[in-house]
C-alpha cells in the first residue's frame, strides 16, 4: 500500500519530481471535450428544452422555470441555524469591505498634453454567471466569493447557475445581491449562460468552479464570452523549516485532501525528521476525520514531501511549484514569505490558517491551480470590469505626429493607414 505521504531527499530524484510537479497543471479535459461539444451544440440549438433534457439525463430530475427570479433568498436567510446564519453575513461583510477598498484602486485615467487627450475608461461588466456546484455538496462560500466580488464591482445582474440549490446557497446569493438563480449545472449551464436561450439572455463572464465538465464547457466557450480560469484540483504547499509544529502542518495538508481524491497536499521542509513526525501526525489525525477515505485516496496518490537542505531551498520549490494555497511555518514566516514570488495566496505562521482565507478573511478563495500563479492572480473586482482606452488629438498635434504615424504606416504596406492621416491634414 502506498504510503500517506512520499518523502524524498535525494537531489536527482528531488529534481525529477519537481518537474513532475510543476506539470500537474496539464489539463485531461481533452478526454471529456466532445461529449461537451455535443451539450453546447445542443443547448445553441434547443434552447430551454435542451437544458432540462440535460438536467433530466444528468441530474435526474425534472425542472418547470430555468431561471428562478424569486428564489427566496431572504427566507433562506431567516430560517438557518443562528450561528451559520450569523457567520454567512459576517463573511460576506469581510469579502465586501475587503473588496471595496480593492475596487478604490481602480480608477479611469486621463492623460492631457499637446493636443492630445488620452484616457482609460474602467466600466463594470453588465451581466455575470456564477457556477455554484450543487448536488451531494453545497458551497454557500464560493457564491460569496464570486458573486460578492461581482457585486462591488458593480455589475449590472448577476445569475447564479446552481442545481437544485440548497437554503444555504440562496441565502448566499440574497447576501451577494445575486438576481436569479439558474436551476441547473453541469456543461448545459455553462452553455445556457454563455449563449442564452429563451428564458437566459447571455452573460458577458462566468466565473466559479465545478467539476472537469464545467472546466471543459468553460475552455469550449471562452472566446464567445469570458471566464475566470479553468480551475484544477485543490492543492497547498506548505513550506515548514525545522521550528514548526508537524501537529500544524498535518493538519494544513489534510484540509487539502479532505476536498477530493484528485487533490494535492504538498510539503517543503529542511529534514527527513520533520517529515517523518508530520506522516505521523496525519495518521494519527485521518484516525477522527469524517472525510477520511477521501483524504487518505488523496493523499496516497498526491501528497509529497520535497526535503531541501536550506531556507534557499524552500523558497526556490515554492515558485517553481507556484500552488493555490500556500502556507508558511517558519522560525520567521514573514521575511520567508517576501521571498515566495508565485502563490495564489500565501498564509503566514501557524496561527493562520487556510480555512480562514476559505471563508472569512476577505480576499476571494477563487485562485490560481496547476501552477498558474506563475501567470495569473486571485479573483477580484478587476476580473469584473472592462476598459478602454480614449484617444482624442487636435489639429496641431496630428501635424506633430503624422510623419512618425505614416513613416510606420508605409514601412508596414498599410497605405490607408497614411492616406487616412493625409487626407484629415489637406483640409482646410
């Protein structure tokens, strides 16, 4: 039987497996794409019949209306339990506050000089999908995260497509200002917000995550409309020297594995030691987990230990690795943390744990997988706005500018390009 965690120390092979790693981002979706093709193509094509075909033969139920305009929100709100109902309206005033000051940084610029007016225009999107997965699992945090975020971005309207959506979501989606709930999930609903049918006008972005049908229906219509990212399995990075509590960090790594099979829970430390007591504290821990089967599939398959020899080392795996969730259990985890470069979000010392940017903290927990903090960033206000540049010249400034403009234009075989200059310079 595999064990809980894989420990290796060895450079070559440390140097092998990190390149493994760093490819874990490489995307299976390729298997799932034509029967998704299939869905999307049937979904532009019957409309709302086609989503509740697709809700009947994959979520085996039937649905009247799609979009759920009245979705009792505010009832859903009122009739949960006094402390979940309390910390989903705390969660969602952290996510607001925390957005809101985002959003004061994202100003339209304007630029005068010469005759020349330059500006760049930041407007919100109009309209936005959320996927909320539903089924055998709700996550009344994930539509705060999203549609929250969306909201102080100030867009327009906000749909949440979510199947056969729990009080808890609807509560969620009244506290974000959500509009409608679209009852349904899968790839039809990723279909149905990017096209539109009878009863769904479409969307110009849909963010959130979902299962590898999701993941594979949001590639397919990117380009058509916008999306966030194509989100892969969860995973942490916990980065630990010498000085840090394996009871901690165990935990950290089987708040990873808890989410599902596919996860990964990934520790960098500077001894075998260390690594040896922190297998220990996970099969001690896995002994009381009500996920343990999934945790313990998830660790077997996914859970690695990279021991290094110094804090260099630390640093150079986690940005190399660049993970979703990155946690730093140091001597002193602040000065670590400045070193790490790529991360969806880094938590810092043992007194920070990653549930807590799960649910409270106030950044948005929709991050970067699979290595793609290398390139891209947390989800936040700036994913729900568009801009566009303004650019305004008089008279004497195209003079000034128009042998530079037709000098390239010529040099490019673009004559119209000159001629349009010209031809604006021989009036009088």
């Amino acid at each position: 039987m595999d064990p809980l965690i894989h420990v290796t120390a060895d450079p070559q092979q440390l140097s092998a497996l990190l390149e493994r790693l760093e490819r874990r981002g490489a995307s299976d979706l390729a298997e799932v794409e034509p029967a998704v093709r299939e869905i999307i193509a049937a979904v532009r094509a019957g409309g709302d019949a086609a989503v509740r075909r697709f809700v009947e033969r994959f979520e085996h139920r039937t649905v009247d209306a799609l979009l759920i305009e009245d979705y009792g929100g505010e009832t859903a709100l009122e009739l949960l339990s006094d402390p979940l109902r309390e910390a989903l309206v705390f969660a969602a005033a952290r996510i607001r506050a925390y957005h809101e000051h985002m959003a004061s940084q994202l100003r339209s610029l304007e630029l005068r000089r010469d005759g020349i007016r330059l500006a760049s225009r930041v407007l919100p999107l109009s309209r936005v999908g959320v996927y909320a997965p539903g089924g055998k699992a709700s996550y009344p945090s994930s539509v705060l995260m999203t549609a929250v975020v969306a909201s102080v971005a100030g867009v327009g309207e906000i749909v949440v497509a979510s199947p056969d959506s729990c009080a808890e979501v609807r509560a969620a989606c009244h506290l974000a200002g959500v509009r409608a709930i679209l009852d349904a999930g899968g790839a039809h609903a990723i279909a149905a917000l990017a096209y539109g049918t009878e009863s769904i006008a479409p969307v110009d972005k849909i963010v959130g995550p979902g299962n590898i049908y999701v993941a594979a229906a949001k590639r397919l219509v990117f380009g058509d409309v916008a999306i966030d990212s194509i989100a892969g399995p969860s995973e942490i990075l916990v980065v630990a020297d010498d000085t840090a509590d394996p009871r901690v960090v165990a935990s950290d790594l089987l708040s990873q594995a808890e989410h599902d099979e596919a996860a990964y829970a990934l520790l960098t430390c500077t001894s075998l030691e260390f690594a040896a007591a922190v297998a220990a504290e996970l099969e001690a821990q896995l002994a009381t987990l009500p996920r343990a089967a999934i945790a313990t599939a998830s660790l077997r398959r996914n859970c690695h230990a990279l021991v290094v020899r110094d804090t260099a080392g630390l640093v150079e795996v986690a940005n190399r690795l660049a993970a979703e969730h990155v946690a730093v259990h140091a001597a002193d985890p602040r000065a670590l943390a400045e070193r790490i470069e790529r991360a969806g979000a880094i938590f810092v010392g043992d007194v920070t744990p990653e549930a807590a940017g799960d649910y409270v903290a106030g950044p948005s927990h929709v991050l970067p997988t699979g290595g793609a903090a290398r390139f891209s960033a947390p989800l936040g206000v700036y994913d729900f706005v568009a801009r566009s540049s303004l650019v305004e010249y008089d008279r004497a400034a195209l003079e000034l500018h128009a042998e530079a403009i037709t000098a390239i234009a010529r040099a490019e075989r673009l004559e119209a390009h000159a001629r349009a200059v010209e031809v604006r310079l021989a009036r009088r």
